[in-house]
C-alpha cells in the first residue's frame, strides 16, 4: 500500500516538472543550465534559488537607496540648526569625498572613503570619520543602507601628547599670508609660534598691555587669571619674533586692547582659511605650541627655563617630547623667519 503511494507521488511530480518546463522557453532553459554551471563553479553547494533570493534582496536595497550626493544633502538639511562652524566642517568633510558623489550608498566600499582620505593627517582624519559615520547612521534610520561603512575602517591612534611640529617653511607662508592678506591675524600666529601661547583661553584673552616690546627680556606676561595652570609666567620674544609685530605695527595694526579683538570662532575661521593658504587641510590644535617648544629648546638647550616660559610642570617630559621633535637645522632656520622686506617708496617729483 504504502509502495503504491510513494509510486502516485513520483508521477506527480514527473508531470508537475513536466509543466514547468513547458513554461520556459528553450533560451530560458539554457540560460539556468548556464547559471547552474556558474554556480558549481564558482558557489560550490550554492542553489540557483538561494542566489536568485540574495540578487533580489540587492536589488530591493538598491532600488530604495539614494545617491552619495543625496545622503549628504538630507544630513545636511537635518543640521539646519547646528552652529555654522559645524556646518561648514561638515561641507569641507563632504567635499573631500565629493569623487563619490554619484555612488548608491547601499554600494559604498570603505576602501573607497580611505582612499578619499588618505591625505588627511591622523587627526583630521579621524575627525572627517566621524563626520561620515554620523552621516551613514542617519542614511539606516531613513533605510537607505543597513551597514556603516565607517564601521570598517580603522581610526588612528594617536598618542594624547604627541608633538606636532609644523616645518618652518609652512610657517613662513602662514605668516606671510597673514600680513598680506589679514594683518588682523599676524599677532595671534607670532604669539603662538614664537611664544607657544596656548591657542584655547590664553590667546584670546591675551592683552596688548601684557606685552613689552621694549624689555630685554619677559616681554610677554601670562597672567595668572588667564594661565592654564593658574600660574603667572613671563615668555621671551625672540628678534624675529619682534621684527613680525614691529612690521605689523608699520602696516597700521592697532596695538591695544585684546591682542585679537574678534570671537574665538572667528579666529578658527581666519586660522583655517590661513592654513589653506599655506597649504594645509587644517592647522593642528596644538601645532604652534609644540613647534616653539621644539625649536627653542633646540636653540637653548635650557629645559628648566622652557619648563617656567611654557607654564608646564616636568622638565622630564618636555624633554622626552620635544627635544628630538625638531633637528638643529629645522630650529635654525624657524629662528630665522623674517617678514620680507618693506618696499622701497618711489616718490617721481612731477614739473609744476
């Protein structure tokens, strides 16, 4: 009885497979003899369903996806109300991958955004990562993607007091720009590269009257109220480092009240548009800082006297960190960054 039922079965399906295969076209039963071969070539155990389902699945997630370009445009949007200099980062991080504008961001491969990011320094790098990875997060809750892509790229390490020295000949464009093009800007960078200022509180807060150009030495009074470590410290100038303020002082710039008189946002947005010139993405937070400490331990070899000028507190750790930061050659010519000089006046007496 039971052999019978099994026999009734198999005709069943003999005759089922018989329709279905009066349903296809001789072209379309070659075409899934071909994609069966394909399959057992390159998916051994694969089934011509299960891969039919996951092109299917693609397609869908490809089909309600948007174009790089569009994600970045509906983030974006949905900052409307952030602060402008987040806008504006967001815009800087966007372009610079702008060559994958028209890339469905269901397809994005991470290589591709490293490969747009290679330029970067570590830090802004990093940055720029997270920026993105805001971005993609916002493009799986509209359902424009499943996967972050960010999430498989690595960021840098980066040591919490690692030294960053900027060379002297990108700090001579920095300055030379400034005073060409935004003399407002000249005293912060010559308070911050050759005094090593800390670029957050104190050089915002840095007055004019704090400054003595005259001295012979302790031109510069951090005072105690406006010092990190709540300590009054006085700072060197060096000649060069007088003939930049004494050329800015020529050119008209004021010299009273806040050494810089605008917001600290503004000068972020001067500082950047500066760097840019100078032919940087951006100008590390702490960059002038370690490039005075750099080349002036360098030049003077007196670490306990940096210690007191920089308003640090171990002579051990300024020296494992900033001795070997800069050669004898690189401190040499950042000492020996002079404005250009002044132009002749060429007065024609004209007959009356």
């Amino acid at each position: 009885m039971e052999a019978e039922v099994e026999c009734e079965l198999l005709k069943t399906r003999k005759v089922n497979f018989g329709h279905s295969l009066s349903k296809m076209s001789p072209a379309q039963i070659a075409e899934a003899s071909a994609c069966y071969s394909k399959l057992e070539s390159a998916c051994p155990g694969v089934t011509l369903s299960h891969a039919v389902g996951e092109f299917i699945d693609f397609y869908r997630r490809r089909t309600v996806s948007v174009s790089l370009r569009s994600l970045f445009d509906a983030f974006l949007e949905s900052k409307h109300e952030a602060n402008r200099n987040y806008q504006r980062e967001l815009r800087n991080v966007f372009e610079r991958v702008g060559q994958l504008n028209d890339v469905v961001v269901s397809e994005i491969d991470p290589q591709q955004i490293n490969q747009a990011l290679k330029d970067f320094p570590d830090g802004n790098r990093n940055a720029a990562l997270r920026y993105l990875r805001a971005a993609f997060n916002y493009g799986i809750r509209r359902g424009w993607l499943t996967e972050n892509p960010i999430g498989r790229l690595e960021f840098k390490k980066r040591l919490r007091d690692q030294v960053e020295v900027i060379p002297p000949a990108i700090v001579e464009k920095l300055l030379s720009d400034a005073l060409a093009n935004d003399l407002e800007l000249v005293p912060s960078l010559v308070f911050a590269f050759f005094c090593g200022v800390r670029p957050d509180g104190e050089l915002t807060k840095l007055l004019w009257s704090d400054i003595d150009m005259s001295a012979r030495e302790h031109h510069v009074t951090i005072r105690a109220t406006i010092a990190k470590k709540g300590r009054k410290r006085w700072i060197d100038l060096s000649e060069n480092a007088l003939a930049w303020l004494g050329e800015y002082r020529n050119r008209g710039g004021k010299m009273e009240g806040p050494i810089f008189p605008l917001s600290a946002i503004t000068l972020r947005r001067k500082r950047r548009k500066n760097a840019l010139a100078a032919g940087l993405d951006a100008l590390p937070q702490q960059g002038a800082r370690h490039t005075w400490a750099s080349a002036w331990l360098r030049q003077h070899g007196d670490i306990n006297k940096l210690v007191l000028q920089a308003g640090h507190e171990s002579p051990t750790v300024m020296w494992n960190h900033y001795y070997h930061a800069m050669t004898p050659e690189a401190a040499a010519a950042f000492w020996t960054i002079y404005p250009p000089p002044a132009e002749e006046r060429r007065i024609v007496d004209f007959p009356t």
